[in-house]
C-alpha cells in the first residue's frame, strides 16, 4: 500500500513514518549477536532494528485508524440509507437515526469484549452494528422482514442479538437502565468478565429509574458502565430547560459514582478516556458513568422536523465537530493516507450498506407462524 511513503511527523498519533527505503534496509539484519525488543541482530544495528520496530507499531496504529473510520463511515451511511428506506414506504413507525453521535458507539466498541453486555434506547441501530450483527440482519429488521435480527418483530426500536449480547433497543425512555443494572448483576453473578454498557439520554437522566439504579448499582458494587449521550435535546426539549443544576456531570456524586467527562464527537476521546473506566470496573472497581458531550444532526425522529433549534446551530457542529471529518483529516493530513484512498474505503462501505438494503427489501416478511413466538402469554 502506498499509504506508508512519506516520512512525516502524525501529530495526533505520536508516532513517526518511514519510507520503504529506510524499512527495506533493516533487510538482513536479524543475526546473531544483539537482542532489541525481541529481535536478534548483528552488533552496531540496534539503530535499525528500533526503526523497523517503531515502522510495525506505525502499521499497527494506522490500520486502527483506517478501521475505526470504516466503522463512522458505515455507521453514518447506514443510518443515511436508513433515512431513504424510510421516505420510500420500506420502513414504518418510528425511526431514530443516529447521525453525528457515531463516535460514541465506535469509540466505545474498541474497549469491548465478546462477554460485555449492551442495552440502550430506541436510537439503536448503530449500537448493535458495532457488536457484530450484520448490516444486512440490522436492515432487515428496520424493513420488518424474518431476516432481521429480531425475525422482523422488532423493528428500528427493538434490535436484539442473544449471540452478541444486545438486549435492545428499548421503546420507553429510561427503562433500559434498571434492566441494564439487572445485566450487570448477572455478569457478576456468573463471574464471566463482562461488564453491562447501558445507554441513554439526557432526555431520560431525570427520571427517578435511573437513580434508584444507580443506588443499587453502587450498593452491589455492580459491573455496569452508564454511557450518557447527551445530544442536547430530549425529544424537542433543549437539556438547559429540562435539567436543574445546569449539568448532568454531577449526577453520580450522591451514590458515589465517578463521572468521566467525554468529548463524543471525538472517537478517540471517547476510546482513551473510557479505557482505564471500563477496566476498573471489569475488575470489581464498581460502576462508572461516562458522560459523552454529542450531538444529533437529524430530528427526534424521522418524523421530527427538529423546528425547535436554528439549522445555523447544526451546521456550526457539522463544520467544526463532525466526529468522520475529524478522523478523515487525521489520515490525510497527519497519517498520508490519499484523499482517493480514503474515498474508496467510502466507497467499500457504500456498497455494503447498498447490498444490505437490497436484501433487506427482497427478503420476506415473517411468517403468521411467528405471531405467537417469542411472547409470554
């Protein structure tokens, strides 16, 4: 690949490329008589030997990049193509898409593990891409048909993977967070090594649920990580007419509960802030809530004209925080990464999100057999 060439200095990465050249002479070197990190090489040569070692670590954190922009981007353009699958009669009820918040899921999907657990709200899509479900099962869902990852019966608010751990997709605001509780006890119970990743909203941080959890869950000393999206706006409501205190930053302080301020239009932020949370909680340090300062582009819903806020506020966010441009910019003007080879990872991922909505549409809806399954009667 020719993404390697240049010898620059990446800022946001802290580390240094080489060229072909300079890698390509530390050829031959691993002989006999000098040991550096792990490689035997001749005398005199330790000086090339850390260069092709700091060039393996160089290629180890740019496919993390490129792989973490992979995931904005098919989170973004799914969620787009989600929106068109809407206006076209293919998708009916509610739809909450997740566009501009997708740092948030993607970031905090790099400190997961198999044996975690996620429940979240209604604006779900995207939380369950990131566990492993395919776009075609989660399409599918969204268009009602027995392909989707709840057979069709769940649709855009109710996405659910027993094989991935993902618990929903809740449709009534704030009642994910006990359950997310009750999942963290189970993990506990069993002493699997998983940690309960429960989300919602500033639009359910007010609600006495939420607080009876996080009593609990500080008494029981529970493996659980409270992920609070703050988009800003609950429904239509802007969070500074519907939160006293001016903050929900503090909102942990009386049961004990450290909260950990997140820039969630920044993936990274979201990915290295959390990392050292998460593992003190997986280790019996007890729950932690993250705080993630987000923000959605689109309305509540698809149904939401979202009058309630000028478009010169949303456009202001889309230019100076949009959480794909900034990892976009990284891997063109930091890590050298051509601007046509980012476009055909864009590209890549377009035509995945295309093919799972042409399979979402060709696939059938369920079958009157399942009318029943799945409900307790």
């Amino acid at each position: 690949m020719p993404i390697f060439r240049s010898y620059q200095k990446a800022s946001r990465m802290s580390i240094k490329t080489y060229s072909f050249q300079e890698v390509g002479m530390c050829s031959g070197l691993l002989l006999q008589n000098h040991t550096e990190g792990g490689y035997t090489v001749r005398a005199g040569c330790a000086f090339w030997a850390r260069r092709i070692l700091r060039w393996t670590a160089l290629i180890t954190s740019l496919m993390q990049v490129l792989d973490i922009y992979r995931k904005l981007i098919l989170a973004r353009l799914f969620e787009e193509k989600a929106a068109e699958l809407y206006l076209q009669g293919h998708i009916y009820g509610f739809c909450h898409l997740y566009i501009g918040q997708e740092a948030v899921a993607v970031g905090l999907s790099e400190n997961m593990i198999p044996q975690d657990s996620v429940i979240t709200g209604y604006r779900d899509h995207v939380h369950i891409l990131m566990r492993g479900v395919s776009p075609e099962n989660v399409m599918a869902e969204l268009c009602g048909r027995a392909t989707g990852c709840s057979k069709g019966k769940g649709g855009s608010m109710h996405m659910y993977s027993k094989e991935k751990l993902v618990y929903g997709g809740n449709g009534i605001v704030g009642a994910q967070v006990p359950i997310g509780a009750g999942l963290a006890f189970a993990h506990k119970y069993r002493a699997d090594g998983g940690v309960a990743f429960v989300f919602f909203g500033d639009g359910a941080a007010n609600q006495g649920q939420v607080y009876e959890t996080f009593n609990m869950a500080s008494l029981w000393n529970l493996p659980v990580v409270f992920v609070l999206e703050n988009n800003h706006y609950g429904l239509g409501t802007s969070v500074d007419r519907a939160a006293a205190g001016g903050t929900l930053t503090n909102r942990g302080d009386p049961f004990s509960i450290q909260t950990i301020c997140i820039d969630g239009m920044d993936v990274f932020d979201v990915r290295d802030k959390s990392v050292a949370a998460i593992e003190q909680t997986r280790n019996g340090g007890g729950p932690v809530i993250l705080h993630m300062d987000t923000y959605r582009y689109r309305g509540h819903s698809m149904s939401d004209p979202a009058t309630y806020r000028a478009r010169a506020e949303v456009e202001t966010v889309k230019k100076t925080r949009d959480p794909i441009m900034r990892v976009k910019n990284l891997l063109i003007n930091d890590l050298g990464v051509s601007e046509s080879e980012v476009a055909a990872i864009e590209q890549e991922v377009a035509t995945i999100v295309n093919s799972a909505a042409e399979f979402a549409v060709a696939s059938p809806p369920p079958h009157e057999s399942e009318l029943e399954t799945g409900v307790v009667l």
